[in-house]
C-alpha cells in the first residue's frame, strides 16, 4: 500500500519527518518526498501544488507505527524536538500519539503480550520478519502497522471494504479506548504492507469523547499497487465499485481514483518503468518479495 499525505512546506514536513521521526527519504524533488515506512511507502506531496486545501489537525484516520519500546523512540523522538500527548496502555498495548507539522495524526504502538495472541499479532509477527534483514544494527523497528479509519455507518463500510474490494477481515473486536461499544466495531483488513482498519463511532458522547470524524480528508490518499491497472479496475467495476474518472497516466505511472463510503481517498496504482528503475523502486520490489 502506498500513503499520500498533502503538507503545507514540504521542506518543513521533511525536517519532521526525517530529523524527528528518522525516516530514510526516497526520489525527493521540489514538490514531493516518499519515504518506505516498513512495508508501505509514505508520500508527503506539496498541498500547494496541488491545490489541495488544509485544515485543522485530521481527526479523520490514525496512521499507527509499530515499535519495539514507546518509551525508547519517544524519548529519541522528544530529543530531537518531537512534542507527544501522555503515553497510554490498553490490552492491545502501548500507546503514544503525536501530529505532524499539518495536523496529521500518528502514533507509537508497541503491542501486548496479550495481543501477539491475536490474529493480528500474527501480522505483526510476519511484519518484523520480514524487516529483519533491512535493519542496521541498534536501530529501533519502525514501520507503519495500522491505518485507523473512523467511520459510522458499520454496513456500508463492510459492504464495500469486504463485497467490492473483496478484503477478508483478519479480526473483528471492540474499542479499547471507548470510542465505540459496538462489539464488532473493529475489522482489521490485512492489507498487505499494512492492517487497514475500520473503526466505527459511538453517537453522541462517544463522538464528543474522543472527537473524532467520519469523513474522509482531502489530504490523505491511500493507494494499492497494481501490476496491471486495465485489468484490476475491470474486476473491481464488475463488483460495483464506481471510480472517479478515467486513469491517469504520468511520469511515475497510472492511476485509477475511487472514494470508501465515507469519502476516504484511494487509487489503484501501476508504477511507471521511470520509477521502478529508481530507489523508490527497489523499495517496492522488496516489498512485493516479502512473505507476508
């Protein structure tokens, strides 16, 4: 999977980014950066350039990164400027949430005994296997584990994610923090790279709670590789999927857009031979190689 977020100053959001969080930086140029953030690759591209309108910070999805100690990378992080809420524990872990210089939501996730039990634990399992050998020696594990959508109609979500997209759900559970008492307010999709999570919200207090929203930003995009964009926007269509227009082709590839019920952004993406013969990509090479 890839992860656009659209960033006010690119030079800014680059200095977060790599002096604060220590994300090693792919192809950057004038108008955009990727970075590879375990199996996903994460893309910052200039919201002006983009005409792409910002707001106050998104409380629209939460991109959580796994580590081995909150503590350890929180206290890396907070030497080199970074400023975290409180750290917080649940039975699904360690917690330490943050925001980038545009208001994008993140965490530090270390993940509980209790929860390596878990179906997803043994996502988390594959994960740090199949990074091992791209470590170098004292570095913190680091890579994008959860993407946390926040959305309120459970059917609508379900229909799409599971019918049209034809994700299988990995696990199903409540809240921990109380965002929803929907028992099965939770679906992880296990979306290669990354576990794509739905998470329904509560009415009324709960919304109020935890102020979270339910409607997709315009200044995040998901995307999903593709080796042959004709032939898998075809399947999706035949499942009723409706995307946004014709494809576009540019130099780093073609792109086909469609929306989630609740406006989340995505694209089916065919990487241009231009980019597969860059950095950017070898890193998606190794991360279609993995044994995930």
């Amino acid at each position: 999977m890839y992860v656009t977020l659209h960033v006010r100053d690119l030079a800014e959001s680059r200095r977060f980014y790599e002096d604060v969080l220590g994300l090693r930086a792919l192809d950057p140029d004038d108008t955009s950066v990727s970075y590879p953030v375990g199996h996903v690759i994460l893309s910052l591209q200039s919201a002006p350039d983009s005409a792409v309108p910002l707001g106050d910070p998104d409380r629209s999805l939460t991109l959580a990164l796994l580590v081995d100690d909150v503590q350890k990378t929180r206290a890396t992080m907070e030497e080199r400027g970074g400023r975290l809420q409180p750290t917080q524990t649940s039975r699904a872990g360690t917690m330490a949430e943050f925001y980038d210089p545009d208001g994008h939501w993140l965490s530090l996730y270390a993940v509980s005994e209790g929860a390596m039990g878990w179906p997803s634990g043994r996502k988390v399992e594959a994960l740090r296997e199949a990074s091992a050998g791209h470590r170098k020696p004292g570095d913190d594990h680091q890579e994008l584990l959860y993407v946390f959508l926040y959305v309120r109609d459970l059917h609508a979500t379900e229909e799409f994610y599971q019918r049209m997209l034809g994700l299988v759900p990995m696990e199903t559970n409540t809240c921990h923090r109380g965002v929803t008492s929907v028992a099965d307010g939770v679906v992880k999709y296990d979306g290669g790279g990354v576990l794509l999570t739905t998470h329904h919200v509560g009415e009324g207090e709960h919304a109020a709670l935890h102020k979270v929203a339910t409607e997709g930003s315009k200044s995040v995009a998901f995307g999903f590789h593709t080796a042959d964009l004709k032939a898998s926007a075809a399947e999706l269509s035949a499942r009723g999927l409706t995307f946004g227009g014709e494809p576009v082709v540019s130099r780093i590839g073609a792109t086909a857009s469609f929306e989630d019920p609740g406006g989340y952004r995505y694209y089916l993406c065919e990487p241009s031979e231009e980019t597969m013969a860059g950095p950017g990509g070898a890193e998606i090479r190794r991360i279609l190689g993995a044994d995930l």
